[in-house]
C-alpha cells in the first residue's frame, strides 16, 4: 500500500474538511449525525446508542432516508468484543444497509473487515499504542484511530507527535487522529503532522442535536481542562472524564475490567470529556459547530499555504 487507499480516498473527497465527527457513547445519535453530514463533516454513531438491533437498523433507515448523494459520508461504532452479543447481527445490518464507514474497538477481526469490503465499505480501528495498531493492520483494516493523551471517552497517555510516528514507522495507510480537537486548524496541524483525518469529539457533547442530557451539557460549558480527570477507577480502563461528575457519583474505586452493561450505567452519570472541554461556550446547532470548523481550517490552510 502506498498512502490511502482508493476507497478512504473517495470517502475523504465527499468530506468538505478531512474531519469525522466522533462516535459518543449515549450522546451521538440521528440528528447529530445527519446534521453534522449535511454540513460536510462525517458524522458517526456507535450502534450500542441504540437498545436493541430492531432500533438500531430505525436509525439506519432514518440516517439514509434524510441523507443525499451531495452529503458526508457516515458511520457506526461497533465493539467487537466477546462481551457484546449484539456485534454479529449489528454487523449484517450495517452489510445489508452498506454503511459507509464501520469504526471498530475491542478487536480487529479480518472477517468483519472482508463483510465490510464486500460491499465497498471502509473500516477503521481505534487505538491507543503500536502494538494495537500493528494488530489492526494485520487484520487488512483501512485507517488507524490514534486516540492520543488528552481524547475523551477511553483515551492513550502518548502524545500525538509520538503515537502518530510511532505508527508511521510501520504504516502508510489512513490515520485519524484523536485528541483535544475544538479548532479548524488542529485538523490541519494533524495532517501537517502525518495525519489524514482529525476525528473531533467532545466538542459536539453540548450540540443542540446531541443526546447527552442537559446536565452534561451544562457542566461542559462550565468546564475547563483543568476540570478534567484520567482514570480507571470507572470502568477499570483509564479514561477522560469531567471532574465534577466524578465527585458527585463519589467513585472510589472499580474491581476491575466491567461489562458493557456495567459500563453503560456508569457513563449515565458519570460523563466523559477530553481537555479541549474549554473550547465548548454554548450549545449550538450541529452544522453551526461544523461550518465553523470548516471556515477555521480554510483561514489556517490560507495562512500557512499563503
């Protein structure tokens, strides 16, 4: 492989900037994906955000219904891990309905990554350090996520520069990079950086469209990095999350690894955030966060390209 592939290639190209917005647990659904698409931003939503399959293919049908030929491209989150018995029937839903785009976590299974080829799908896989990523690369995937220090949800400790170059070493294939992203121009400094998507999440929690419950939104606006915590004490894998909900749900320890179960009820009070939580002033539609977006990329490219 030299550079991308022609099927990310024809994917980016459908993108106004090469920028997807992050699948968020219990916040990313239809409405923030559409819109976010419509916009030119590629939109994405984890398939768990929905209780059951039946509700899962709704959304599906929903997003496609209301999306067009001239629109982003979409995608959906599937675990793939032994704990989630819903990844095999999800994962034929999203063949039948030829999502565009299928992030995995938890594994990198070549057969799901052939089911998703088979239909002119791409595949991209998330991580947190190289040897997850070489794993993923021998699974055929299309795109490495890079979830650096400082990324909501369940986050790396390595810093951008190093993960990034540290996978560069072995691969030459799509890398979206992950991590504090609020700002055109961070797209453009993770391409400049060897990068070839920004993959922007946080930044939509407080979007008029998100799921997330106004308490969340709310202690987002009112937050700052330095209001922001990296533990395992939730769900037993370190990740980023707002202080103050962490304090008010007075968490001491967890025993361990949870189930997704487990998980899920925790994440409904306890709420996650990356360190660019700062940047989030107000609640605003979708396409107003994406268009700005767009325009800061446009007036960074413009300055440093002359």
């Amino acid at each position: 492989m030299s550079g991308p592939n022609q099927r990310v290639l024809d994917f980016k190209a459908r993108c106004r900037i090469p920028a997807i917005a992050a699948p968020m647990f219990l916040c990313s659904g239809p409405d923030l994906v559409v819109e976010s698409c419509k916009a030119g931003i590629a939109g994405t939503f984890p398939a768990l955000n929905q209780r059951t399959s039946e509700g899962f293919e709704d959304w599906l049908k929903e997003i496609q219904d209301r999306l067009g030929d001239d629109d982003a491209p979409y995608g959906v989150n599937l675990i793939v891990h032994p704990s989630n018995p819903r990844v095999q029937a999800d994962l034929e839903l999203c063949v039948k309905h030829k999502v565009p785009l299928i992030i995995t976590s938890l594994g990198a299974v070549p057969d799901l990554v052939n089911a998703v080829h088979s239909y002119g799908g791409i595949v991209f896989h998330d991580v947190i350090k190289r040897r997850h990523a070489e794993k993923a690369v021998e699974a055929g995937v299309d795109g490495i996520i890079a979830v650096a220090a400082g990324a909501g949800g369940h986050a790396g400790t390595f810093s951008p520069f190093a993960l990034v170059s540290e996978i560069r070493e072995f691969y030459d294939g799509a890398i979206a990079l992950s991590g504090c992203m609020t700002h055109g121009g961070h797209v453009l400094a993770a391409e400049a950086m060897g990068a070839d998507f920004g993959y922007i999440g946080s930044h939509f929690i407080a979007a008029q469209e998100s799921m997330a419950v106004q308490g969340q939104k709310d202690m987002m606006m009112e937050c700052s990095a330095q209001d922001i915590t990296y533990t395992d004490k939730v769900t037993g894998v370190g990740a980023n999350f707002l202080t103050p909900s962490l304090e008010a749900a007075s968490i001491e320890h967890a025993p361990g690894e949870m189930s997704l179960n487990e998980e899920a009820k925790a994440w409904k009070t306890i709420w996650s955030a990356g360190h660019g939580v700062g940047a989030t002033k107000e609640s605003l539609p979708a396409k107003a966060i994406c268009e700005q977006l767009i325009a800061e990329y446009d007036a960074a490219k413009a300055n440093i390209c002359g």
